[in-house]
C-alpha cells in the first residue's frame, strides 16, 4: 500500500509540484487499495476458502468433461475432503462447488485464472492444483480426450505450460501398469515425474530431485498463505518424487 502512496505522490509532485503530491498519493492509495482487493487474497482464510471453492468447482467441470461423472472420480473427490481435512460445513461446500462446475455455463478458464491470482503466481501450489485436478480425472486409469482438452485449458489459465501436463501424464503410466514400490524398475513416468528426460545426466537428475524436495517440502507450505492441510497433498508429491528418484538411481547402478 505505501509504495502506491509513495509512486503517486512522486508522479503527482513532477506533474503539479506540491498540490500534485497531495492528489498523486490520495490517487496511489485508492489504486493500491483496489489492487489488493482484486488481486491480493484477503487473509490466509480467503485464500484457503477461495483455494477450496475454485478446486472442486474445476474438478466437478472436469470430471463432467466426458459426460458423465464416474463412481471412481466421485471418490477422489472424497479422499480429497479427507486429505484435507475439511470440517462438515467446508465438505457441503465443496459439494455445492462440485455441482455448480457441472453446470453448463460454468467459466472454466475464469474461475482457474482467479486462483493464479489468489496464489500469486507460487508455482508449486499451482502444480498441486493441478496434480489434484488430474488425479481426479484419472481415477479410471486414463485421460479421455475432452478431459486432456479441457484440462490444458487449466493448466494455461493457471500460467502453466504444456509440459507440466505432459509430466502428469507420463507419471499416469506407473499408477495404471501397478508399477509401484521400492523396488520396482525406473520408467519414463519416473523420469517425467522429475520432470526430467531418460537421457538426462546424473547431475541433471540430481538437482531436478533436490529442487523439487524443496519446494514441496511441507514446512515450506505454513508459510504460502494456504492452510496447514495443504501440507498433507504436499507429502504425496513428496512421497513421489522421492519413489521416482529411488527408481532411477537403482536403474543407475545406485550412482547418484
């Protein structure tokens, strides 16, 4: 808010000297406080209520994206309630959320674009976001052609690239052929779980594995705005990433 101050009243003290300083930071702070209302999440509460709403708002357009919605994605949906914790009044909500993206006038990429705003741009927390969102489409083992279609159209309006879906596609691969457990054989979806090709370097493998403990680390999610339950979706991912490196490093000879 005072650097809007300060902008304005510079702008305003070059344009009208002294009375253009006054004008110039009054003008800052309207502008600041209307940024902070339309693009700031108004607390870590709105942030978590708004995160919750917008998730099973886009899971329930997705999951409706083939025409029907599924048993097995319904579940998903319900393990999410409970890995995240929510109270009795957060699960109705989330239900109203889920049926009011089934509907057919519901702005997908609008209500996507919006949560890119609430988390600032925080890249990791959009990849979970999506990872939820895929999980749920894929509870039957595949990406129907609607779904991957519609759920690019996410993945953009989250600011995200065609390559992170690629990556989740490639991790669909182990989770539909069983190929689970620490001693399994390393496969592309390892590597695409990475986030990394099967003929990158040792090193490359490497910092790709350590960059990604880090940012889902799940202390590190107590303090990206979002409520403390985020940190139970956090130590899946962790929980993959570390498989998927394991795999690999056995393929490797145990090298890296």
């Amino acid at each position: 808010m005072i650097l809007f101050v300060v902008i304005g009243g510079l702008f305003g003290l070059l344009a009208g000297g002294l009375g253009g300083l006054l004008i110039g930071a009054i003008i800052g702070f309207v502008v600041g406080e209307v940024m902070i209302k339309v693009f700031l999440p108004i607390g870590q509460s709105g942030a978590r209520d708004h995160f919750l709403d917008v998730t099973f708002a886009v899971m329930g357009a997705l999951c409706k994206a083939d025409g029907v919605v599924t048993p097995e994605e319904i579940r998903v949906g319900e393990h999410y309630f409970d890995k995240l914790a929510l109270s009795p009044d957060q699960r109705r909500a989330a239900i109203a959320a889920f049926d009011r993206g089934k509907d057919l006038g519901f702005d997908l990429y609008g209500e996507a674009r919006s949560l890119r705003w609430t988390l600032r741009y925080n890249r990791p927390l959009l990849l979970l976001f999506l990872q939820i969102q895929f999980s749920a489409v894929t509870a039957d083992g595949e990406l129907h052609e609607d779904e991957r279609r519609k759920l690019l159209h996410v993945t953009h309006a989250l600011g995200l690239k065609d390559v992170d879906l690629d990556h989740l596609e490639g991790m669909l691969g182990n989770r539909s052929s069983g190929t689970s457990g620490p001693t399994r054989n390393a496969s592309d979806g390892d590597y695409a779980t990475l986030g990394v090709k099967p003929s990158a370097s040792d090193a490359e493998v490497k910092r790709a594995y350590r960059r990604l403990m880090s940012q889902y680390h799940p202390d590190k999610f107590a303090s990206r705005g979002l409520t403390e339950n985020m940190r139970e979706v956090a130590k899946d991912r962790v929980h993959e990433v570390r498989a998927a490196f394991d795999a690999i490093k056995k393929q490797r000879g145990g090298r890296l």
